[in-house]
C-alpha cells in the first residue's frame, strides 16, 4: 500500500492529483471506502432482491418499477444521510474510525434483512409492498414463521379467528401472556 492513506487530505487534494483521477474512491480514504461500499452494496441488495421477490411470489405482469421501494422522500433521506456522513467525516474523524460501530451497523443491516425476506418468503401473496387498510377477500392469516408476534392490523382483520390465535401462542416476551 502507499504512503496515500496516511498524507492529509489536503496533501493528496493538491500535490497528488493523478491519485485522485486514478481512483477517486482513494481521496475518501480506506475507512469511508469500506463503510460507503458496505452501505451501497445493502442498498442494492435490499431494492434488487425485493423486485425479485415481488416479481417471484407476485409475477411479473402484477409487479412495476414501484417494486424497487425507490420515492423522491427516500432519495431526499438517502442525501440526507450521505451529507450526515460526509460532514461528520470531515469535521469530526474518530467517530468513523469506531470498526466496532460499523461492525455492528453491519450485523444489524444482515439481521434486519433476514428478518425481512425470511416475512416475505414466509407470507407469499400475503406480503405487498403496500400497506393495506381494510380486509380483502383473498387475505388469510399467517401463523406461522416470523409472523407468531402480535399486530394491530392482525386484530382489526381477523378479530375473532386472530384472537383465538393469539390465546394459543406465547407473546414470546417474559411474563406477559
């Protein structure tokens, strides 16, 4: 590895711009390369695979470019975050130099995901990325796989065949019923 890595960003700016044309990835340094790469390669995996799933579970002609979970809101937020990051790496370093933070953030990012395809797997036709209000006559209820835990909308859909659902299953948090 180079010397890059350990010059100050102002050193590299001015003095070293081949570096930059090269690879502009290099000027952020190895520590916001790996934590932009691993937050861009999550949010490819989260928006590709939830179209894939969409289109897998609801078929393609049922499923359109909405399927990738992509508004003007959630770019705005994504931006949002991004300016967040740059500022903070900028101006206040040591906090993103935390591996065990980001290692954590990481774990979580899997986890969540897991949690999330394996509701999606587990639903089928039941899962829609759109939140309904009202019962329809196509929807049943899931008992089974992640969907054990208790829901409002459950109880509002299904009021009698949910309660004496939820009667049969522990709460899964200790001491309540």
């Amino acid at each position: 590895m180079s010397d890059f890595y350990s010059k100050p960003f102002e050193q590299v700016f001015h003095l070293d711009r081949k570096i930059f044309h090269t690879n502009p990835m290099a000027l952020l340094g190895p520590v916001a390369t790996r934590q932009l790469s691993q937050l861009f390669i999550a949010l490819l995996f989260f928006h590709i695979s939830e179209f894939i799933l969409a289109v897998i579970i609801h078929g393609a002609s049922r499923v359109n470019l909405n399927s990738f979970l992509v508004s003007n809101q959630y770019i705005f937020a994504m931006i949002c975050g991004l300016i967040e990051y740059a500022i903070e790496y900028t101006f206040v370093p040591e906090l993103k130099m935390q591996w065990w933070v980001s290692n954590i953030g990481l774990v979580m990012v899997v986890t969540g995901e897991l949690v999330r395809k394996t509701g999606i797997i587990t639903a089928r036709r039941g899962f829609t990325h759109d939140i309904k209000m009202y019962l329809r006559d196509d929807h049943e209820l899931v008992t089974n796989g992640i969907y054990r835990y208790e829901e409002f909308f459950l109880r509002r859909f299904f009021n009698y065949q949910y309660v004496e659902y939820a009667q049969g299953v522990p709460s899964g948090i200790p001491f309540i019923k």
